[in-house]
C-alpha cells in the first residue's frame, strides 16, 4: 500500500471555486475609543493614521479602509455604528482580514467577541490582533482569544464598580448626580446647583393645587393642554402620567432622592427602580421649594389613597372618580367599599352590579352575608331620596342650602388662608437663605435689600 500526499496549496483558497485567490490581501483595520475625553480623541486620531499608514506600507496588502468608533462603550455591539457597518462589509466579502489594536477594543463582551470571531472565521476573514500577536486563523488562536476576551470582560466590570463606588461616595457627600431636568428649575451644570424656573413654577404650583382640591391627574392634563401650557419637553399635550411623575417628584419641595434606579450589570448597561437592591442617599433642603412640604405632603395622601395600597401586587381600597358612585358606596357589613361589575358580560343578559371589594378579592369567607345589588336598583334608590329631598320639604331644602353655602365659605376661607400661610413661609425661608448668602460675604447688602424688597412686594 502506497501513501501519496496532496499538499495544501500555499495561497487563500475560494471557498466557492475551490481556487486559489490570487492578488494582494485585502485589508481593513477597526478602531475605537470608549469616551469623548481629550487623550483619547488624540488616541483615536492617532489609530486611524496609524493603520492607513502600516496597511499601505505592506507590498503584499491592499488598504480597504478604517472602521471607527468615538466615544462608544465596547460592551454594546448595537450601539456600535462602525462595528456594525464592518460586519456587514464581511457579509458582502469586502476584505479578506481586520486589524485591530487589542481584543479589548474589538469587544469588552466574551460572548459577543467570541460570537463575532466565529462568524468572520467561517467566511474566511482574519482578525489580529496586535497587543496579544493572536490571528484567529490559526489553530491555537481561539484559545487564547477565549482566556483574554474573558480578562477584558473583567477588567470592564471592575471599572464600571470603581466608578460605581465613585458615584455613591459623592452622593453620600449630598453631590448631585445624573440630573435629567425638571419643569420648573434650571439646573447649572458648571456650579451644580438649581435654581427656580418662576414661569414654569407657577405650573407646578397650578398642579399641586388642583391635585389638592380633589381634581384628578387626568383633568389637570386637559386643563394644561387647553390653557395651551407646554411639557418640559415642548409638547403641547399633556398627559396623565405626567401629572402624576410631577406630585410624586421631592424635588419641589427643597429635598433630592438619589439612587432611583441602579444599572444591573456593565455588560448591557440595564437599568431597574431600585427597590431596595441599592442604597439610596436622600438630601433635605438641597435647594429652594417651589412648594411646602405641607402641600407635597398631602399630595402623597391623596396619591396613595387614590391608588390604593398595594398588598401582594393587587390593590385594596381603590380611590377614584371613574363612575358616578365610585367610592361613595360601602358595604354595610364590613364597612368596605363597593366595587362596579360586569355579570355576563358581552351577553344579551349583561347585568351591572356593585359588589363588596372584600368579597370580590378575598372570598365570600371575608364578608359572608354581602349581596350584589343592581346598579339600577341603586340609581333609582338615589332618585327617590333626591325626590323627597325636593318634594314639599322647602324648609328642609333651604336649611340644606344654608349649611352647604356656610361649608363652602369656610372650605373657601381656609383654602385662602393655607395658601397665604405656605407663601409667606416660602417667602420668609427665601430670606432667610439671603441672609445667610450675606453673612457668607456672597452677596453685598445692598443686592439683599434689593431681593428683599422684590420678595416683599410679589
């Protein structure tokens, strides 16, 4: 038996023809730099002068072109543009080899390099990388690239912990960070301080009043966008959930919450409400209110009433205005309120009832004698009490009228009266604070009596 070998032929082969490609390889290179600082545009300019220059000084190469990233964290593929376009390049057979400095700047993510890597080797695309010496060609070259990718990956989560770790300490010394903005202050990036947007705090107020006066988020939004009032954004609608970020948001009354949401891990960058995974740093009197905590205070009474409080991710003792009897109805046995139901719904047999809340969610153990009674039962229960109410009974009608003229008085003074209070004690916090900036030598007593009189004549 006779052995003969067929040796490989020296040169690239078509994989299609099975020949071998004749000409110079053709060559591209990839770079990236991951922040928009100074060193690193001059880094990024430096590359791209580097590889044009190193890829036209091989007689055997033939220069393709440059792929680049700036300013661009190496851990997201998508938000790669240059990346991106050189993957499609190689789809379209383009290039025949990538050079690039590191595996660190072609990926900090294992398994997307790796993924990568893959793909461009089964078209027969080599990547070098020049830091490691690794061609991803050769036998040994996706060992290697497995070990390193993954120190890459580690040496990006240590530092995103250490700016992490950064970020916490500065909040904890009550620095601000991450400010995205907010209707009614103006925020200084350079001093890092807040100030009151008086125009757009005259809105804010304008919202926390009518949320006070019993008025729902969703009216405040038609009443905004009919009074032709814009969003922070610009637009001309507004809409509910707006109104309700709006009163949830401590900013208004002098205080900052940081550390909302946290970012889950530095390889998709993800970020979740911080439920209590994360320590949160909560900073009183940051800057000046644009209302009293008072008012903020009642705001979050009437929110969570109105929303119930959330017990196993359902809500109990839901507040609203939807129906005409919504909260005005409860059971007599258990004292809860009453629900609107739906009986055989979609059907011709369709019935409208007004159910115990604590039967509908809890079971029958829990208010065993309740009965759902027909919404048309109710309504002409209410019809007959307001015809007695009308009928022959003129003294009855006028002693009624009295009573409710004098509670509107007295809920119209005291509304007057609370606001007057809030504003002067706003005002009065405000002087305060100049004082203070006099003392401070900030400003001069003359530029005090001069804020001080504007104050006192608004």
């Amino acid at each position: 038996m006779k052995v003969q070998v067929i040796e490989k032929k020296k040169g690239r082969i078509n994989r299609t023809t099975g020949e071998e490609i004749k000409g110079n390889l053709r060559v591209c290179a990839y770079a990236r730099v991951s922040t928009e600082k100074e060193e690193q545009i001059n880094s990024y300019n430096s590359q791209l002068k580097y590889y044009e220059e190193k890829i036209k000084a091989n007689s055997d190469w033939k220069y393709v072109g440059i792929y680049a990233d700036e300013g661009i964290t190496g851990t997201l593929d998508y938000k790669r543009d240059g990346f991106m376009k050189m993957m499609q390049d190689a789809t379209n057979n383009k290039f025949d080899m990538i050079i690039t400095k590191s595996i660190s700047r072609f990926g900090r993510n294992t398994v997307d390099t790796l993924k990568y890597v893959r793909l461009l080797k089964e078209k027969g695309i080599a990547i070098y990388f020049e830091e490691e010496r690794i061609n991803t060609l050769e036998i040994s070259g996706e060992i290697m690239l497995t070990v390193l990718s993954a120190m890459a990956q580690q040496e990006s989560e240590n530092i995103s912990s250490h700016v992490k770790l950064g970020l916490q300490m500065k909040q904890k010394r009550g620095e601000l960070i991450g400010y995205n903005g907010c209707l009614g202050y103006v925020y200084d990036k350079d001093t890092k301080e807040i100030t009151i947007n008086y125009e757009e705090a005259e809105i804010v107020r304008y919202i926390f009043e009518r949320y006070c006066q019993g008025v729902g988020c969703t009216t405040i939004a038609k009443e905004l966008t009919n009074m032709k009032y814009k969003t922070l954004t610009g637009k001309k609608k507004w809409h509910e959930s707006t109104i309700r970020g709006i009163l949830k948001n401590e900013k208004y009354k002098g205080d900052v919450l940081q550390g909302k949401t946290y970012t889950t891990d530095p390889i998709t960058h993800r970020r979740v409400v911080n439920m209590g995974e994360e320590n949160q740093y909560y900073i009183a009197e940051h800057h000046e209110p644009i209302i009293s905590e008072r008012m903020f205070n009642q705001a979050q009474e009437i929110l969570q009433k109105r929303g119930g409080v959330r017990g196993s991710g359902r809500r109990k003792g839901n507040f609203s205005r939807k129906y005409p009897f919504s909260s005005k109805l409860y059971c007599g046995f258990c004292g809860s309120l009453l629900t609107k139901r739906n009986w055989h719904s979609g059907t011709k047999n369709s019935i409208t009832v007004w159910h115990c809340m604590e039967f509908v969610k809890h079971g029958k153990e829990n208010c065993p004698y309740c009965k759902a009674m027909k919404e048309n039962i109710i309504e002409e229960a209410f019809t007959e009490s307001y015809k007695l109410l009308c009928n022959n009974n003129k003294e009855l009608i006028q002693t009624f009228l009295n009573e409710m003229e004098e509670i509107i008085q007295e809920e119209s003074n005291e509304s007057s009266i609370k606001r007057l209070e809030e504003e002067k004690q706003i005002l009065k916090e405000k002087i305060d604070k100049l004082i203070d900036l006099n003392l401070n030598g900030t400003i001069t007593l003359e530029t005090l009596k001069e804020k001080k009189q504007n104050y006192k004549t608004r």
